[in-house]
C-alpha cells in the first residue's frame, strides 16, 4: 500500500513555482500576486485563508489579505470585489467561503472577473472547464489530478466512483477524470446522498473520490482489494487524547481501508495540501495571463 503524500508533492510543486517566480524577479518583474478576503470569524475559515498567505510566502508570491467583519453587507463585499477586479497589480483572488448567511455567495461568485477568479468557481471557468477549454480549474479537484499524475496512478480506462456531487469537488472531479485528457478518460460514475446501494457502487471502483463531510463513511466493506483511495473529508472529531480535545479525520475509515488499498490520501496530509498548491498554480497562470477570454 502506497500512501500519497500530498504533502511532500506540494512540498515538491511549491518548490518548482518558486524557480519560476525567481526568474520573474530576475527579470525585473513583479512576482505574482494573490489576495484573499475573509469575512467574519469562521475558525476553518481562518485556518484556511492562512495557508493560503503563508504557501504564498513559499512560493514568493505576494499576497494581500482582506479582512472585515461578521457585519460586512453585501454592497460592501461586491465593492471590495470590483475594487479588485480592477486593481492591475492583483493577478488573482478568492473570496473564502462560506460567507455569513446575509450574503447571497452566487451574486458575489458572479462578480468576480473571471480572469482574475483562481479559484475557478465563476460559471464561465466552469463552463470552459466542462468544454474542456483553457480555465481556471477548480482548486481540489486539480490538486487530486496532480496527486494522481506525479504518483503515475492511471486514470484512462478506470471506474472511478466519486461520492458526494458539490459544485467545488464532486462534480468537476467528475467532469474532469471522465474528459479526453491525460489524467481523464475514466469511466465515471456519480454517487451522492439520494444513491441507492452505495456499496454495491464503491466496491466496484478502481478508484474512488470521497467528498461527503462525514467522518468515517467509507468503510473497508465498501472497498475492493487493490482500490485507490482520495479521501477529501476534512471533519473535526472529539478526542480526549490531544491537548486540542479534538483532531482531524477523513470521509474514509483510514485504518480500516488503508490496508485493502492500493494507494490511500492519508488526512491531514493528503489532498488539503494539494488544494492550497492548486491555487497557487492557478495564480501563476493568472500572473502569465494564460488564459484568453
Ligand atoms: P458538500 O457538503 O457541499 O456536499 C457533500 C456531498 O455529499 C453532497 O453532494 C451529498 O449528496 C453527499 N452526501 C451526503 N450524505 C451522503 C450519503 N449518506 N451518501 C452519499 N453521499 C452523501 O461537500 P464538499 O464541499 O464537497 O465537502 C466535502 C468534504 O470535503 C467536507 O469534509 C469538506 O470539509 C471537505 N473539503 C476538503 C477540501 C480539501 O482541500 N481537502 C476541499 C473542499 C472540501
């Protein structure tokens, strides 16, 4: 069993941006430059956007963060996002969700430039995405894809089982392993919260995605011998043995499943890292102005 270190690749992959980054520098241009806007206190939130500003640290881009207030309305959200729309010496942002219940997240997603929208949430990237054109692509799915390739896993002719259908992971991770593409031509099949017979669909996957939110749901009766294993979950559980009182797990029962694996995603450690490296990536293409509209 092979467990894939997202760490150490992003590790790896920072390093590389950071050689490019040099050159930009060397040239006596300005580095790539990402900022990120936080709104209220969210703890995930917060941890987040602040791996966010220090893997931009790393990689010598620099980075500006925007914080305001629980309170923040909506008028005052979009105007921060128009402000950086047309600021030229931002290349990319993000606005960290999920925002406070008063704000509408489509109206503020949709006023994002999608030039500038590296997280790849506008429906013009999305759309690209889906048609397969040059986009911004969202962050975890584009991070699984890396893990996927620099570990040589083969996704052409492999069913893929992907569990959960968010518009942030399950669904472009579907729409991206299944397309014409080295690290796609996988036979995908969709499974969320209204499938019936999970089991009956994980057990017969070469390779499966978990992207639920729930602790532990994917058990080692769920799984085939020789599966890989991309656990997304990222769920805070109870437990008294750590000083925090609490400690992180996966969608995956890690200790169960690992063991009947091919290769797994442990957590912490696995896809998280990856997510992170993916923005940075996707704001290195927005400082080259990559993509053309
Ligand atoms: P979401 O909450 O938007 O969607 C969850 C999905 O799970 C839904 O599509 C739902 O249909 C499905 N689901 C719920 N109960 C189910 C059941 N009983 N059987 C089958 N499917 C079921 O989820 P999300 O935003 O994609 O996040 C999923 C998890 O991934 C969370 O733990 C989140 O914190 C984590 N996450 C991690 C990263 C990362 O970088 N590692 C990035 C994004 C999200």
């Amino acid at each position: 069993m092979v467990v894939l270190d997202g760490k150490a690749l992003s590790t790896t992959i920072k390093n590389e941006i950071r050689v490019e980054v040099d050159q930009i520098i060397a040239r006596g241009e300005r580095p790539p430059h990402l900022a990120a806007v936080l709104v209220g206190n969210n703890p995930a939130s917060e941890a987040y956007v602040g791996n966010k500003v220090r893997s931009c640290e790393q990689v010598g881009f620099s980075s500006t963060l925007i914080r305001r207030p629980e309170s923040t309305t909506e008028e005052e959200l979009l105007h921060i996002v128009r402000d950086l729309n047309e600021d030229p010496d931002v290349d990319g942002f993000i606005v960290q969700l999920p925002l406070p219940q008063h704000i509408n997240e489509e109206k503020v997603t949709l006023a994002i430039d999608p030039k500038k929208d590296v997280d790849g949430f506008h429906p013009l990237n999305f759309g690209r995405m889906a048609q397969g054109l040059p986009a911004y692509l969202p962050a975890t799915p584009q991070g699984i894809l890396l893990l996927l390739e620099r570990n040589d896993i083969e996704t052409s002719g492999q069913h893929v089982v992907i569990v959960g259908r968010s518009n942030i992971v399950g669904t472009p991770m579907g729409l991206l392993l299944s397309r014409k593409d080295k690290m796609g031509n996988a036979t995908v099949t969709m499974t969320h919260s209204r499938t019936k017979d999970l089991a009956s669909e994980t057990r017969r996957a070469d390779i499966i995605v978990a992207a639920i939110g729930i602790p532990h749901f994917i058990t080692a009766d769920m799984v085939k011998d020789g599966v890989v294993v991309i656990d997304v979950g990222i769920n805070r559980i109870a437990d008294a043995s750590r000083k925090s009182g609490s400690r992180l797990v996966g969608d995956v029962d890690y200790d169960a499943v690992a063991p009947k694996s091919k290769a797994i995603t442990p957590v912490p450690g696995g896809v998280g890292p990856m997510t992170v490296t993916a923005l940075m990536l996707n704001t290195l293409k927005a400082r080259r102005k990559e993509i053309s509209y």
